[in-house]
C-alpha cells in the first residue's frame, strides 16, 4: 500500500486559522536572559523551522540551477529580480521546481525568482512549483503569504490534497496543530474534498511529530461524519509505537477490530501493534496476539518477526 497517496477557502482573513485562533506560546528562551520579548519570540520561530537542504549540499547541480541558487542565497530581497534579469538566463517549468526546492533557506527572494519565472512562463508555473511555494512559505512560518499564494492558486484551480497536506504539515511542526485542524474543516470552501483521504493526511502531519493523542482526540470527533479506514487505523498505531504507548495502542487496535473487523491488507496497523507490544517488553502479549491474527488470517510485516527473535534471543541470553 502507498501510504504516501492514501493520506497525501477562504477568500477572506476571517477564515484564516491563524487569525481565528490565537494561541499561547511557551518560549524556547533562558527565562534567565537579558533578551527582551520580541527577540525571545524571533528565537522561538527559528527554533521551529526544519533545518533545510541547501544548494551548496547539492553536488553535480546543473550550471544554470546552481547559478539561480547562488543569486537567490546572496542576493538582497529588493534587487534579486533586477540581478536575475541581467544574467539573460531563460528558465523552464523544470528548472523553476529544482531551484525552488534548494531555496528554502531564502523564502523572500526565493517567492520573488518564482514571481520573476513567471513573466517567462507567461504565467503558467505548474501545481508542483506552487505547491513548493506554498511549503516554503508554510515551513518558514510565513503563513499570511502562505494563504495568499493559496488563494491565488485557487483563482487558477491548481488546488490540491497535495497542498492542504502541506499546510497541515507546517502548522503541525510549528506546533498549531489546532490550525491545522481548521484549514482541514474548510478545505472544501477550496474545492478540495474533505474526506477520508484528507483526514488520514492531517491525522499523519500529527502523529509524525509525536502528537498522536491530538490526532486520536480528533478522530474521535470526526469519524461521526467521516468513517475511519484501515489506514487510519494504521496511522495512529504507527504512531503509538515511535512513542512507545502500550496503552493507547492496545485501545486503538480494539477500537480498529470493532470499527473495521479484520482485514488481512491492513498489515502495516498490526505490524505497528506486534511492535509495540514487544519495545513494552512483553513477547507474551506480543504472541497472544500474534496468535488472535494468525487464527483471523491476518498477519504483520516482516520487521516484527525481526524484532521478536531478538526479544526471545534476550530474553533467552540476557548477555547477547
């Protein structure tokens, strides 16, 4: 199963989530610092952007995209256009997209070289090129240009799950997880439908940052509307597992039974279960349960075979 496509409008402020929603911050400063309040803030947003892949790790860059890279990392925001003007460089859809993934580090000149490719292209910059723009933006905290880089692409009708996924993205790593919420309730203002597919891709943004009981909370609400799948199912248990909560896991997989029965596809959710089972420290559990889905047909991955020899390796040889 491609778990990347199973998951992957506001026309006014009034919708935006981040000004509907205000929120609380903790500061990731020494509360002991002579920083004042908006240095302390300015720390806070840093401490939160991804570290991103530059240019220069990029070896074997084509000339012309290694050339653009250099301009839009050492360039001052108000000249990079009138520079790139004047390197009499022609650009196509293909080179846009390359140099803008490299250009994360630079959102302000990065947005104006995809401004300044567009009077070449007439225009016509593909989905996937506004989508980077869109991810740059959100992952760099931008969100008011974010929005607005939506709203233009909804006027083009290049809306996609693929965009609203990296909206979700954003707002989860930034630790709003509540907007990334209230973009997925009005998504379909967009165009774009909020169903099961949408709900899998915001509920993966959440658990990949270790938030799986804001996810789990969520869908407890929104499976009266939207009927959980298998790989919802699969979505929370993998992330019971990366955060280690036996509890939890065991309450989601019963919860899965009842909701979906079994299904012998759904391997990645019992293979998530199995798993953490075992990093518990129970292999009998582990078993028992190995036992229940053997007996239903239903079986996990090969990493949890993997895993379990291990545990009754140590469990036989404490010193191995």
């Amino acid at each position: 199963m491609d778990r990347n496509k199973k998951r992957s409008s506001r026309d006014d402020d009034s919708s935006k989530p981040e000004q509907n929603k205000k929120r609380q911050s903790s500061s990731y400063a020494n509360p002991a610092s002579d920083e004042g309040p908006e240095q302390q803030k300015q720390n806070q947003r840093q401490s939160r952007r991804p570290a991103f892949i530059s240019y220069l790790e990029s070896p074997n860059l084509p000339p012309k995209t290694k050339l653009l890279c250099e301009i839009i990392a050492n360039t001052p925001s108000p000249t990079v256009e009138k520079v790139l003007e004047e390197t009499g460089v022609r650009v196509t859809t293909g080179d846009v997209e390359e140099v803008l993934k490299l250009s994360y580090g630079y959102p302000s000149t990065a947005v104006k070289f995809f401004r300044w490719s567009g009077w070449q292209l007439n225009d016509k910059h593909s989905p996937y090129a506004w989508n980077l723009v869109v991810d740059l933006l959100g992952k760099n905290l931008l969100f008011d240009a974010m929005w607005d880089a939506i709203k233009s692409m909804k006027k083009e009708g290049l809306l996609s799950l693929a965009t609203f996924a990296s909206v979700f993205s954003s707002y989860v790593v930034a630790d709003r997880v509540e907007e990334a919420i209230m973009t997925f309730e009005v998504m379909d203002q967009y165009g774009v439908a909020r169903d099961i597919i949408a709900l899998n891709s915001l509920l993966s943004a959440i658990c990949r940052e270790g938030k799986t009981m804001k996810a789990k909370e969520f869908l407890d609400i929104a499976k009266d509307k939207i009927r959980p799948d298998a790989d919802t199912y699969a979505i929370l248990l993998e992330g019971w597992e990366n955060e280690n909560n036996v509890a939890c896991a065991r309450q989601t997989f019963g919860e899965m039974v009842i909701d979906i029965g079994w299904n012998p596809e759904n391997v990645p959710a019992y293979d998530s279960f199995l798993n953490t089972l075992l990093k518990g420290h129970d292999i009998h559990e582990a078993m028992k349960f190995f036992e229940m889905m053997a007996g239903k047909k239903c079986f996990p991955g090969m990493r949890f075979f993997r895993t379990a020899l291990e545990e009754f390796v140590k469990s036989k040889c404490p010193e191995c």
